[in-house]
C-alpha cells in the first residue's frame, strides 16, 4: 500500500508544472539530472551513445523527454528531435533505436495525428538506418492503462507497412499475458519491463511477489522454442538481476543464440548490473533520455522504489553532487 501511495506521488509531482519549473532551474537537481539524462541536445545524447558502445559494448535506446503533451507545437518539437535523433544515429553508425510516448506525438490531442507522426518518424528511422547492420526501430513506449489499446494498435499498423517498430508491455498488468501471446506468433520484437504506473488489483498484480512471478511466466513465453521459430525477438527490461538469470536460463535451455535477444535498463540504474551483463557477452541497451525537461521522468524513476527518496532529499538539500557508487552509471560491484 506505501508503495502506491509513494508512486502515486511522485506521478503527481511528475506532472506538476510548478514543481517542474523550480526543480529544472535548481543547481541543487542538476546532479539527479547527470544521473537519469544525457544532456539537453540530441547531439548529447548520440554521443552518449557512441561512448557507451565504444567503451562498454552497450547498445542505447535514445528518448527525446516531453510526455502528456496537449500543445500542437510541442508535439511538432517532439517530432521532429525524435527524426533528428534517429538522423543521427544513422550518420554515426549507430543502432537507430529511438522510443516515443503516444501522448508525445499527439495522441492526448487527436489520436489520428499521434498514427501520422509515428509513421513519419518510422519512415525516418527506416531511412537513417539504410544498409547499415544493427537492431533499428521505433519502439513504441507504454504509457497509463488508458493508452494501452492504442500503442498495441499503432504498433501493428506499423508493422503491417514493414516500418521497423517494437512495442512494450508490462508485467504488472494481468492482460500482459494475452497481448504477449498475440505478438508472439507474428515475430514482433517486445520489450517486457515491469510497469511503473499505479493501478487498483482488477487490472493489475500489486504485490511484488505477485508482479515477479508474473514477470517469470512472461520472460518464459517470450524465449519459448515458439516463439523463436516465429522470429520472435524478446529485449528483458529490468534491473533484477534474478530475472536477469531466469531469462539466460530459459535462453540456454531453449537454443536462443545470444544474439537474437537483449536486455535493456535505465541509464543511471543500477548501473553496475548492466557493465557486469556487457562484459559477460550479453547484448545490453541502455535506455538513454536527452532533453530540457528532464523532471518528469526522473519523478517517475524516484517513484518505482520508496527507497529512492534519498536520492531526492540529498539533491533537494544539496548534496546531489556525491551520488554513492550504485548511483553512479557505471559504478562496477568488486
């Protein structure tokens, strides 16, 4: 229950354009956003990418921040940084891994103009990528329970096109297990994080125990010989390194070649998981935010554990500057 209350907190913080404002021009903050956030530009968060997989073997996922937006010419700017970043990408040889929001592109404004935005950035992503190998694609982020039917269903327009696109879904939903079951035999390419929004037990599993070993049916239908000879393409998205080993497992057991999954986590989570993973020859991708408001998404970050709220007070009071080594990016465990 504190855990809801706590989520649900954070969320309204999240939202909040007052707090937003005097957070983002705090010095006290700036070191929570060096923690979740790439830098401001697009060119920030390319080259963050290019070092990540210079010097860590880690793929990124590029997120241009800006959700819930209600203003056409926000849904523009959203647009057309998501096409300059996938522009970019492209130009550095890079996997052309962009994720988008419905709600960024339209979709709180008019449903139709979020399907016309989205075809334009696959189109784009498909042009960036050429010739060149890697996994592209626009990955299409899950938002609150009342976007759910609509992601899956631009997802599959999408796809029908044969515009590069993956979808997410998430393991503390109880309709997971249906939505996963239909991409399955189609070979899409699904990432399973667990869900960071609050929702009452008739939609969703509310106890931890409840949401992991729903988490361990999912990852088991996703590396399932099935699904690998759909071509189906399984990214596990957390930060638990049991589910981590659950996965490999399932992997191994069923001949997934290490090459046809990946694991994905948050830039700025659990940073040492993620090193540890690359090096043991693991495809990892970090999901990499660049943008101004940067707030939002570091709420919803806090929000997930109450345990972060000390990362909130020590920047709200100051002290963000001396993060602890789990705190850091690549704070490796000895």
């Amino acid at each position: 229950m504190f855990r809801r209350i706590w989520q649900a907190s954070m969320i309204g913080l999240a939202r909040s354009e007052r707090i937003k404002r005097i957070l983002q021009n705090a010095r006290a903050t700036s070191a929570l956003a060096r923690r979740y956030v790439a830098g401001k530009t697009a060119a920030a968060g390319v080259e963050r990418a290019r070092v990540l997989l210079a010097e860590r073997g880690i793929r990124s996922s590029l997120f241009f921040l800006g959700e819930y937006v209600d203003q056409l010419d926000l849904v523009r700017l959203n647009v057309e940084q998501k096409k300059a970043v996938a522009s970019a990408l492209g130009a550095a040889r890079l996997d052309v891994h962009v994720s988008v929001d419905p709600t960024q592109i339209g979709y709180s404004i008019d449903p139709a103009l979020a399907r016309s935005n989205a075809f334009e950035i696959a189109e784009s992503i498909r042009a960036a990528a050429g010739k060149t190998g890697g996994f592209h694609c626009l990955m299409i982020d899950m938002e609150d329970a009342g976007v759910i039917d609509a992601s899956i269903a631009l997802h599959d327009a999408l796809r029908r096109q044969g515009l590069p696109t993956a979808l997410t879904l998430q393991a503390y939903l109880r309709r997971t297990e249906s939505d996963l079951a239909a991409q399955l035999c189609t070979g899409a390419k699904v990432r399973l994080v667990k869900g960071a929004f609050a929702a009452g037990r008739d939609i969703a599993f509310t106890k931890q125990a409840e949401i992991k070993a729903n988490h361990r049916r999912l990852i088991d239908l996703m590396f399932s010989p099935e699904a690998r000879e759909s071509g189906f393409y399984p990214i596990v998205a957390t930060h638990d390194d049991a589910l981590h080993a659950h996965a490999v497992a399932q992997a191994e057991r069923h001949g997934w070649p290490s090459d046809s999954y990946e694991f994905e986590m948050l830039m700025g989570v659990r940073g040492d998981v993620a090193a540890t993973l690359a090096a043991h020859g693991h495809r990892v991708r970090l999901y990499v935010p660049f943008g101004k408001d940067w707030w939002p998404y570091a709420a919803r970050r806090i929000g997930e554990n109450p345990r972060n709220a000390i990362l909130l007070l020590r920047s709200l009071f100051g002290r963000g500057d001396t993060l602890p080594p789990s705190a850091r990016p690549f704070a490796v465990s000895a």
